[in-house]
C-alpha cells in the first residue's frame, strides 16, 4: 500500500511539473526570444500581449516610476545566470500540496465550515490552526529562489533570485485537515492581514476556491510596510493564472480551501513589480482573521 501511494504521488508531482513547465518556462523563453530577434528595445520579460483592464487591490500605493537603472542591469544579468534545477527541492516543496484520492472504503464525506466574521483562520504559534504553511517557490518551474517559513513566529524569509528564468517565492497553506474541509465565507467581507516587517515591499496574497494545483489564484497585491495590517476585500481580487489574468469566472466564497502569499518580480500579464528586489527579503504574517 505505502509503495503504491509513493508511486501515484510521484505521478501527481510529474503532472504537475509537466504543467507548470509547459505554462511558465515556455511563455519566458518565447517572450526572451522575440525581444532578442525583434525589438531589442522591449524588455525580454514584459508580455507582448495585450494587458487586462482589470484593476488590482486598491491597497497597492499609487506612486509610479521605472526602476533604477541598477537594479534593471542586476535583475538582466541574474536572469541570464543558469544554476543546475533541484529536483528533490521540487518534489519536497510540491507534495505538501497533493493530495491523493481516498481509497473507495475509506472515503470520508468532507466537512464545510462556515466562518464568521471576525473570526482567526490562522495564527502564528495557534496549535489548534487547521493548516500549517509551507514554501513553495519558483522551483516548481525550473527556477533558483528559496524560501522557508517557521509557522511558530510566522516568519517567512529567504533570498530571491530570477536566474533560470525565475523570479518568485511564495508559500501555501498545506490542505485543510488533510483536504476534508472546507471554508464557507459567505457571511465575510474580506480576510485582515496582519504583519510585521516587510520593508515596503509588495506582496501579493492568493485565496483559492479550487483544489487543482495550478487553478485560478484569487490575488490581491498589498504593500508591507513595517508592523501593520491590511484588508483584503473579496470583491476586489483579480483572478490570474501564473500571474497572468482571466476573464469569465467568478469567486466562489462558500469554497475556500487554500492560502498563499508571494513575492514575485511580475505584477499582473507581464508588468513588473517596482516594489521587487532580487536577494535577501522577510515577511512575518501575525494573524489571519475575517472581517
């Protein structure tokens, strides 16, 4: 029985690679590609195509400006770096979030919870938390950064890197209780982010109404500015696909069974975050809560 579960999580994780590969590095080569042997002026990571009208949270700050030209000429020449792709990092990163079906005999129905408002989902060092968070970095599609999170402190650091195309961190909520539960929202507004540290960088955070591993992430990007605290309204999330928006679907509030926060170098279809640096960075997430 052990050796099969080993072999089919083996499977799901291969899945997963094949997806994530086909979706991420195709696409940042292809773009690479075309800004080499057409315009050299564009940037070989910002999308060609055309950029959603979608507006983001209304809680990222409303300063605008091109980053520094050091910065530029850092970030272009790390992602040209090529460093040798972890295998078993990936697969250890990734199977905190597989899930495998239930036997036929021992299938349980799964629970929903509704969720008032005010309520704690998460706290740093809660025992009684029904998830815990795990990494989950830009690995899964080839990439260098790491990333590790100590859910007693909440404290979530490591060093970003866009060599081999890449360029994020991020971690995720591991299943609620093993998968078997789920999160009806429909009484809340949104979910209270409390934090400390940061510096100013934009993050984004991620609630999923999906349990397929590369399904639509319901994002809202904030600024971290020292301790503090933010509200992220429902109504306000962009659907995306690695990063990348799409239409013709709606939030489903009385299925939330996941979490996830990032720090991306990529915005939204291409664009930059001007609030990204490649190296060292530190988020402490206090609180989880539902207003």
């Amino acid at each position: 029985m052990a050796t099969f579960r080993s072999i089919s999580c083996l499977l799901a994780l291969l899945l997963c690679l094949f997806d994530s590969s086909e979706a991420l590095l195709t696409p940042f080569s292809a773009q690479q590609n075309m800004s080499r042997v057409g315009n050299r002026h564009h940037h070989p990571y910002i999308s060609t195509r055309h950029v959603s009208k979608t507006t983001p949270s209304n809680h990222i700050s409303r300063r605008e400006g091109k980053r520094s030209h050091h910065q530029s000429s850092t970030s272009l020449a790390a992602a040209d770096e090529r460093k040798p792709w972890e295998l078993f990092r990936f697969i250890s990163q990734s199977s905190k979030f597989v899930t495998l079906p239930p036997l036929p005999f021992a299938a349980k129905n799964p629970v929903k919870r509704k969720v008032g408002v005010g309520e704690t989902i998460w706290e740093a060092g809660n025992p009684n938390n029904f998830f815990n968070f795990a990494p989950l970095d830009d690995v899964v599609m080839g990439g260098a950064s790491n990333s590790n999170i100590d859910n007693n402190t909440g404290t979530w650091s490591g060093k970003v890197t866009d060599a081999n195309n890449g360029g994020f961190v991020g971690v995720r909520s591991t299943p609620f209780q093993g998968g078997s539960l789920s999160l009806d929202m429909s009484q809340c507004k949104g979910i209270e982010i409390r934090f400390r540290r940061g510096n100013g960088k934009r993050f984004k955070f991620v609630v999923r109404d999906s349990t397929e591993f590369n399904g639509i992430c319901w994002t809202t990007s904030f600024d971290a500015k020292a301790n503090g605290s933010v509200c992220i309204p429902f109504s306000s999330q962009v659907p995306t696909v690695f990063a990348k928006t799409v239409s013709g679907t709606s939030f489903n509030v009385n299925e939330v069974v996941g979490l996830q926060f990032a720090y991306s170098k990529f915005e939204y279809d291409g664009k930059l975050n001007n609030n990204f640096d490649v190296g060292d960075f530190a988020l402490q997430v206090v609180e989880l809560k539902t207003y």
